[in-house]
C-alpha cells in the first residue's frame, strides 16, 4: 500500500488498482475504483485549488468530532496522477468519483509504454513537467501538455547495464529509485533510492 497526504486527506493507493482518501478519523470519504490499474505506486497531486466533486454541493463537509463544517464542499481534492507496476501514467480528477456511468470513471492516460516499472513520479509546481523514476534508476522528463518525447532522459546510462553490480536486492546495481519530488521552486528534483541515499 502507498499512502501519501493532500489537503485534508490521507490517500492511500492499494495493490488492486484503487485509490482511497480518508479523512484524519480513518472514514473513507471518496475512493476510485474500476481504474483498469494494476499496483498503484505513485500518486503525486497538482498544486492547483483542490475542486468538488460535485458541483452542485450535495455533500457536506465534517470536521474531526463529525460537526458540519461546510454542507457545500463536500469531496474536493486537486487533480492528480497515479502510476503502477506496469508503468502506466494516469491523470484523474475529482469529478470522476461522481460519475455514474462506468466509461467516465476512467482517468486519462498520459503516458505508457516503458520497458522498465515507474517507482515514482513528481509534478513540477510551475511547468507542465513531469518526472517519472524507474525501477531500473532511469530518470526523464516530460511536457505533459505538449506530450511527444521526453525532454529528458539518461536511458543511455540505465540501458547499459553494469551485470557485475547485481546483488541481492535485485536489479541493476541493487539498488532502484522509490521517490522522487520536486522542491517548491522546482529547480531541483530529488529522488530516493532504495538504499536511503537522496
């Protein structure tokens, strides 16, 4: 399970392909099934103002002892993209909880087809970048709206592979990326690996 935090909510992604947001008490408040995802690994929110779910403010908003907050807002969150093992790259937005028909409540995808899994992924807060880290240490770039080509990769390197540094904890050089964010001026991206080192 991944579980990361958004506004007012705990979000969890699970190994079926769901997405659950808890309020701080533990209540599921909204959830995202029927994706078509396998294991989600990363989920990474836009800094944009999160947006109800339903525009016409049917649900209410509660507080930590259950009292009404706010009977307008009701689920809200910012847009935000999931990735799974399958390094399928996933938009969705808050308005597909409320749909009813089933071919709605799919996100939009944004990018598939890699060779190796996406272990995380991060939104640049001012451009309409994408980072997406691989198992594999393979790290680019992509313009989300332009879409095309990576703006940029070191495929070259990843793709070489150094055999003589496998070790136990499986794949190229033992040790893979796990996390990856950007700060909040953008000028820097920071990735985890599964070793601890940044």
């Amino acid at each position: 399970m991944l579980m990361t935090v958004h506004d007012q909510y705990l979000v969890c992604g699970n190994s079926d392909g769901t997405i659950r947001f808890y309020d701080f008490a533990f209540k599921v408040v909204a959830w995202f099934e029927e994706l078509n995802l396998s294991t989600v690994k990363s989920i990474s929110f836009s800094r944009t103002d999160p947006r109800p779910a339903n525009q016409n403010g049917d649900y209410q908003q509660t507080n930590e002892n259950g009292e009404i907050v706010d009977k307008s807002s009701g689920f809200a969150c910012s847009d935000f993209l999931v990735t799974d093992d399958s390094a399928l790259v996933c938009m969705l937005q808050s308005s597909i909880f409320e749909e009813i028909e089933p071919a709605k409540k799919k996100g939009y995808t944004i990018f598939h087809g890699l060779k190796s899994s996406v272990k995380a992924i991060a939104v640049h807060p001012k451009r309409t970048i994408l980072a997406i880290a691989g198992h594999e240490r393979f790290v680019l770039f992509w313009d989300y709206v332009k879409k095309g080509d990576p703006i940029l990769h070191n495929y070259d390197l990843f793709r070489k592979g150094d055999d003589s540094s496998k070790n136990k904890e499986g794949g190229k050089g033992g040790h893979y990326f796990t996390t990856a964010v950007f700060t909040p001026e953008g000028d820097e991206l920071l990735i985890g690996q599964s070793n601890g080192i940044i």
